[in-house]
C-alpha cells in the first residue's frame, strides 16, 4: 500500500518493532471492540495481527511524526457493505487510535489522507466508512470527513462471541470528494 504523509502523521508499512507501540493500545478495551475484536492478550499476539496486517496490505500504520510512536491503524479495506454498488471500484475504511491520543483531530487528518489516496491514486469511484451504533466518536469522524449517511444494517461480530451489533455505513463518491 502507498504511504501518506500529512502535517502531523505518516500512515506507514507496518513493521514488526511496532508491536509495543500496538499492545498499548490493542489491549484496551475502548479499543478492539468498538472495532469487531477483543483485546490483545499479550504482545505476542499483537506481533501475529501485524504479521496479518502485513501480508493483507490494506491497513497501514498511524505514526505521530513528532514522537516516532505508532498511535493506531488505518486502512482501506476490500468490503462491499451494499451489494447493489458491487459493479463500483469501491472501498471501506477503518481505523483504531490510542484512546491517549483521543481528542487531538489524529483519527479526520489520517481519514482526509486514505480519501485523497482512495480517489487520486487508486482510482476508487466510491469509500464507505461505518461504525457501531453507540460509537458516536466514529460517527463525528465520519461526518468531520464529509461521509454521507446511507444506512444501517445488523452485522454479527465471530470475534467478540457473535454479538449481535447495528452499523451505520457512509460513503463518500469520487466526484462528492473532488468538488467539495
């Protein structure tokens, strides 16, 4: 996946050295599960989801360029979350932050980052983004970055013991993001 480079961050490869810096904020439980996934259990396991974000080559490292500290993960993801659009070079970006790092803006500039690579580069025609019902700190992402709402759909999470949670999904059109 390409780099990204904006004024306070570098959305970066992963690498294997990174697994502190993702233990202490994958362990946490504001974290993985606002996400889909539990916490880390210790920082080996944190080093077999880098090897996994590494070989998938769609999530990227988020790194504050003022401390050279991973604070979280960005990606765009190969999903279709309404399969009337399937026929549309489209993807689905995700993110997690460092809940001590919360607050800053860190989430919208490195979101601004994967649209303009999303449409300029990779040529995608349209990019969803989706949270959980009660996340209401992705939600003002979602709307900060210019997403629109298109609709809610129940989704069932194998990795947090099935539970059962309500997405909202936005999305964003290549001309939308390139006449705003």
């Amino acid at each position: 996946m390409y780099e990204i480079e904006t004024e306070r961050l570098l959305l970066r490869n992963w690498k294997l050295s990174d697994s502190n810096d993702v233990y202490e904020y994958g362990r946490h439980e504001l974290v993985g599960p606002n996400a889909g996934w539990p916490p880390h259990k210790s920082e080996e396991e944190t080093r077999e989801i880098i090897k996994m974000f590494i070989r998938d080559d769609d999530v990227l490292a988020v790194e504050l360029k003022s401390q050279g500290k991973v604070i979280g993960g960005a990606g765009l993801h190969k999903r279709i979350p309404d399969e009337s659009l399937k026929d549309l070079n489209q993807r689905e970006i995700g993110y997690v932050l460092n809940p001590d790092y919360w607050g800053n803006g860190y989430i919208p500039e490195a979101v601004n980052g994967l649209l303009e690579l999303g449409f300029t580069k990779m040529h995608l025609d349209l990019i969803w983004c989706g949270h959980f019902e009660d996340n209401l700190r992705s939600r003002r992402v979602n709307e900060k970055c210019g997403f629109h709402y298109r609709f809610k759909k129940e989704r069932v999470l194998p990795l947090l013991n099935n539970r059962k949670v309500l997405t909202w999904y936005y999305s964003i059109g290549k001309e939308e993001y390139l006449n705003r």
